[in-house]
C-alpha cells in the first residue's frame, strides 16, 4: 500500500535563495579544486600540487591553495547540516524524520561509491553520506553540546591533515589519487576504490563544518542574519587567507620553509581555518542573497538553478575532468600549466550553469537530485 507521509520534497517556491546561491557559486571552487588533482608529469610538492616554474602558473597555484583547497567541501557540509534540520523540520514525527534522513545519507553514501569507482575517487558525496548518518544520531543533541562536539573534532582534523599531507617538498611520486597519474584505465579503475576508501581522511573537516551547519540550521540562519553572520562573513574568509597563505606560498616557491614539523604545522592550520573559511564564505553569499531579496536578475536565477541541481553538477564536472586530463583520455593533465587548469575549471563550472538554467526553464530537476528525492522519500 502506499503511504501518505507528511514529509515531502521541499517544492521549487519554498526553497531558500542563501543555501541555492551559495553552492551555485562554490561549485566554481570544487571545480578549481578538484582539476587540479588532475595534473601529473612533473614533480609534487606540498599536498599533492605539482611544482609550476611559470611565474603565471606559480601565482594562480597560490591563490588557489589559499583561497580554494580545503575551504569549498566544509562550505557544502555546513549547507548539508543546514539542509538536514530543514528537512527534520518539515517531519510528521520523529521517526519519519529519521527514516527519510538515514535513507538519505545511505543513498548518498552509494551515489558516493560508484561515482568513484567510475570517475573520480576523491568523491565528496560519500563523505557526506557518511556524516548524515552520523547527523541523525545528533539530531536531538542541544545546541551547546553540538558546538563542542564541532570544536574537539578540530584536534584529530588538525593532526590528521598534519600526518596525511607530511610529503617531502617535491617527489616524482604520487601519496594520494594515483589513479590520475595511471596510464591504463583498467589499473586506474583498480585503484580508486582503494583512494575513496581513504578520502575521508582528508576530509575530517566535514564532520565539524557539518555540525555548525546544524546549529545554524536551527536558528534559520542563512534567512535571516544576523550579528553573529555578519562577523563569520569576515573572520572566517580572514581566518582561512591567513591560515592558508603560508601553505600556498610553500608550495609554490615563494616562501621558503624548513623542517618537518613546520611543514606539518603548516598544514595542520591550512586545513583548521579552511573550515572557517568555508563557513565564512556561506555567511558572506547568505548577507548577499538577502540584498538580493526577490530581484534576482538572470545572473542569479541561473547560479541559483545550478545550486538545486549541485549533485548533477559536481558529477557532470567529472565527466568532462576524466574525458579532457588523465592519461588514458586526453591527457591535457600531463602538460597543462595551473593557469589553464584554472581557466578549464571554470569554464567547465559556467557550462554546469548553463545547463542548469536550461533545466530550470524547461521545468527540469537535475537528474542526480530527482533520483535521489525518488529513493529517499516515500512514494506518496
């Protein structure tokens, strides 16, 4: 027989302009940040980025590492936290809530698996299957215990990203992902369920961004900000350039540093202000979004189609990423400069968009987002 929940998908009026906006937007920076995974044939440097000699490819690399890697998936497990409490909101009861939300994260966890077994194994969606399930369990936590929870986390995120990235200053060898640097598929294909069971281990990050996102999703924070959203729209985007600044200019040749324990402390920080960093982000684009209000121009209507339909985004992005840079295919990853790299990310992102806004105006859900809604909500 099929039931009637009371919880249902949020419909395309009711939906928040922050949270739409906000992964439409960041979505440029997974994109930044994931293709340049992507580039082999030269010597590695600090967390697995090539080593540039070009003055242009030195710079874009270390804007990138200060502004981009480590600070975009904590933005999107604040916005998945966030998401979590709104949908736990609209619940009949509790156990509907919990049933639609395991199932959810479970969903998530498998889109997650064979994303990267097929495309790319340094897969996020995995990783946040893996923190709704660990979400529901907290959904009854008070507000005070969620922030310490999210605070004590930050040690093993400190000390894991520390240990993980503690890789000589350059080295013909790949430590992570190397499935993008193999010649033959099969091997590659071989490999990455190896690399994606070890993926959250440099993303612990989320599970503290994911947290705060809860916390703030029952304030309704992104709706309505406030003073506190005001001061993580600036101290957050500080905290990340300060904390990720050194880190991009190691690793680029500007800054030169010495030792291991400074390379590991270093890294430690990089990766602890990305989270405020990502946090501060959304802040910002949320203070943006409510300027806006409802005119919202072409612009905005189109980043916003690309925020509900992110899932079929990222994944679209990995398409073109393993047709154009591994070995096996193209292999523009071989010799492509970060200034390029940069350039095809974007540009990769603006088709996303594009196509989002096609959907929007032919009524269309993303395809990722209408499978997993059918899978995860019951039929009604």
């Amino acid at each position: 027989m099929v039931s009637t929940p009371g919880l249902r998908p949020v419909r395309e009026g009711e939906r928040q302009l922050a949270p739409d906006l906000a992964r439409g937007v960041m979505l440029a920076l997974i994109a930044v940040a994931n293709s340049a995974l992507y580039l082999y044939g030269r010597p590695y440097g600090m967390r697995q980025h090539v080593i540039e000699h070009g003055l242009p490819d030195r710079v874009t690399a270390a804007l990138t590492m200060t502004f981009v890697d480590g600070r975009a998936y904590p933005m999107f497990a604040a916005l998945f936290g966030y998401g979590m409490v709104q949908i736990w909101n609209r619940r009949r009861d509790e156990e509907e809530g919990r049933r639609v939300l395991k199932r959810r994260s479970l969903w998530l966890l498998l889109f997650g698996a064979v994303h990267a077994v097929l495309l790319f194994s340094g897969d996020v969606l995995g990783v946040y299957g893996l923190l709704g399930l660990a979400i529901v369990r907290l959904l009854r936590v008070r507000d005070r215990t969620l922030l310490v929870l999210a605070g004590v986390w930050l040690v093993p995120v400190a000390l894991l990203s520390a240990l993980a990235y503690n890789t000589p200053r350059a080295t013909q060898e790949r430590t992570i992902f190397w499935s993008l640097a193999a010649e033959d598929p099969l091997t590659a294909l071989t490999l990455r369920p190896i690399e994606w069971l070890m993926t959250p281990v440099g993303m612990t990050g989320v599970f503290t961004a994911g947290l705060v996102g809860v916390w703030a999703g029952r304030r309704d924070l992104l709706s309505a900000p406030d003073g506190l959203l005001r001061r993580a729209a600036v101290w957050g985007p500080l905290a990340g350039t300060l904390g990720g600044l050194p880190v991009g200019l190691t690793a680029t040749g500007f800054l030169d540093v010495e030792g291991p324990v400074t390379v590991m402390a270093l890294n430690a920080v990089h990766m602890v202000t990305g989270i405020a960093a990502g946090l501060g982000y959304a802040a910002l684009i949320a203070l943006l979004a409510r300027r806006i209000g409802t005119r919202r121009g072409p612009l905005v209507t189109a980043l916003s189609a690309c925020g509900q339909r992110s899932m079929t985004s990222y994944l679209l992005q990995s398409v073109v990423f393993v047709a154009l840079l591994p070995p096996y295919t193209i292999g523009l990853g071989g010799w492509l400069g970060s200034a390029a790299t940069v350039a095809l990310a974007v540009g990769t992102w603006a088709a996303t968009v594009v196509a989002a806004e096609f959907m929007r105006r032919a009524g269309m859900r993303g395809p990722a987002e209408a499978l997993l809604r059918r899978l995860a909500y019951p039929r009604r």
